[in-house]
C-alpha cells in the first residue's frame, strides 16, 4: 500500500467519524437530513455533470436502483440521527458500522450463494461478541441508555447491509457511476425530506441560524469520504482499503468518550478495537 493510498483512506476515515461527531453534537430532528442533503446536492452539482457530461439517459432499471438508492439511504440518515439524539455516539456508531459489514457478507452468504471463508466466520464472531461487549454483555441495564444505543445501531447497521448490496450492484452491474449515484442519492434523499422540513420550517430555521456551518461541513465530507475511499481502491487493493477504513470506529468512539464526555473511554476503546480486528477479518478474508 503506498503511502499516498494509505493517507487518502485514513483521510476518509477521519472525514467519516468527524460527520457522524457534528451530527450528534448538533442534535437536531430531521430537517438536519434534509439540509446537509440539500447542501451536498448544491456542492457536488459541478463533479455530477463532469461524471454525467457523456450519459444521454437512465434506462427503466437504473432509475429504479437509483430510486432505491435515495429509499435506502434516507432511512440510514433519518435512523443514525435519531439514534444520535437519544444515544451515545461511541455506541450507536461502532455499532452499526460492525453489522453493516457482517450483514452483507451474510446476505451475500445466504442469499447469492457465496462461499465464506474460516476467516470471515471468525471475523463475524469477532464483530458480534466486541459489539456485546461494547454495550456491557451481560451486565448491559436498561435504564442507562445502552440498550437503546445499540438498538439504534443494529437498526442503522441493517440499512448499511442493506444499501452496501443495493449499491453495489449498481455499481457493478448495471455500470452506474459511484459519484453519479452518491449525487442521485443525496439529489433524491432532498426531494424525500422537503415535505418534513417544509412542516417544521421554525426548526430549520432555527438550525440554519445556529448551525448552518456545521450543516455545511457534513454536506462535504460525507460525501468526500465516500469518494475518496472510491478513488484509493482504483489503485489500492481492497483487502488493505476495507481493514485502514474502519479506524474511523475508533475516532468515533474517541470523539464519543471523550469530547462528549460519554465516559468510560478505556474500556469502549478496548472493545471498538476487537470490532475493528473482526471487520478487517471479514474484509480480507
């Protein structure tokens, strides 16, 4: 892996965990999805016709991936923000970005017929007991939040499983542009939300007022993060990629912890570095 490589994923990643921080620290309702969304549409505007400048159109098949795409993503966005508001950062997060993973392998498993190696199997197993751990294991209470936060992130998980196959095949087979169906993502996931933030209209308003920078800021690197680790797997194996990506669970639970003051930053820490160990076992196994 060269170093230029190495840095744009580790990049990503520190793009990745910040986004999700900015997000839990604003702590808004979903007129925030709409308007980081609204504002990646206006900003990626440039980069979506350099990419579409040859296209002449969309067959019935494609819309429909990308309609699907927008469905997918949305419920991603309006699920991680309300697990924000009413959970810990450096438990939602680490959380769902392990089941995500895992359940892709699974469906790929299970419904594609695909073949898992030892080495997935125990990177799954990896995942599953760092993530109970993460939240307590047995000794997890429902009345400290925790249960919550992992609900939420099992819930944000299933839709990272869910649009990771979605868009891949999109990608792959049906030879959609990755930038152009980011764009198409975030372009469709703003029409979805308008008739939400048009009825809370004094909350955006509000959230504009106090946060509009913030806003701004995860409407770049969210998608930059994406693009950016696109960009690295053209020329960077993806078995070095897919492990380097995951330090972003670490950053997260760092920034949960410790700027948030979620406490407990040693033990969550310990944890969320099993999580990463069984993802990148996963990934390159």
């Amino acid at each position: 892996m060269t170093l230029f490589g190495f840095s744009l994923v580790l990049f990503a990643a520190i793009c990745h965990a910040t986004w999700n921080f900015l997000v839990k620290r604003i702590s808004a309702g979903p007129e925030l999805v709409f308007l980081f969304s609204a504002m990646s549409t206006l900003v990626y505007l440039p980069l979506a016709v350099w990419y579409g400048r040859e296209i002449t159109g969309f067959s019935q098949v494609q819309f429909l991936f990308l309609f699907g795409t927008a469905l997918l993503h949305t419920g991603y966005f309006v699920m991680l923000q309300t697990g924000y508001r009413h959970g810990d950062l450096s438990l939602v997060y680490p959380t769902a970005r392990s089941t995500g993973p895992l359940l892709s392998v699974s469906f790929a498993v299970l419904v594609l017929g695909e073949v898992a190696s030892w080495q997935a199997i125990a990177g799954g197993v990896l995942i599953v007991f760092g993530v109970l751990m993460l939240g307590g294991g047995l000794k997890a209470r429902k009345g400290d939040g925790t249960l919550k936060s992992l609900g939420f992130g099992l819930i944000v998980g299933c839709f990272i499983g869910a649009y990771t196959v979605w868009d891949a095949y999109a990608v792959a087979q049906l030879m959609i542009a990755p930038v152009l169906m980011d764009w198409f993502s975030n372009l469709g996931r703003t029409l979805i939300m308008t008739p939400v933030a048009m009825r809370r209209r004094a909350a955006l308003r509000l959230l504009w007022q106090n946060h509009w920078h913030e806003a701004l800021l995860v409407g770049i690197i969210s998608p930059l993060a994406y693009i950016l680790v696109l960009y690295a797997m053209t020329f960077t194996p993806v078995l070095y990629v897919a492990p380097l990506r995951e330090t972003s669970v670490l950053l997260a639970v760092l920034l949960g912890a410790w700027l948030l003051r979620e406490g407990d930053l040693r033990r969550r820490l310990n944890w969320a570095a099993v999580i990463v160990a069984g993802v990148a076992l996963l990934a390159t196994g």
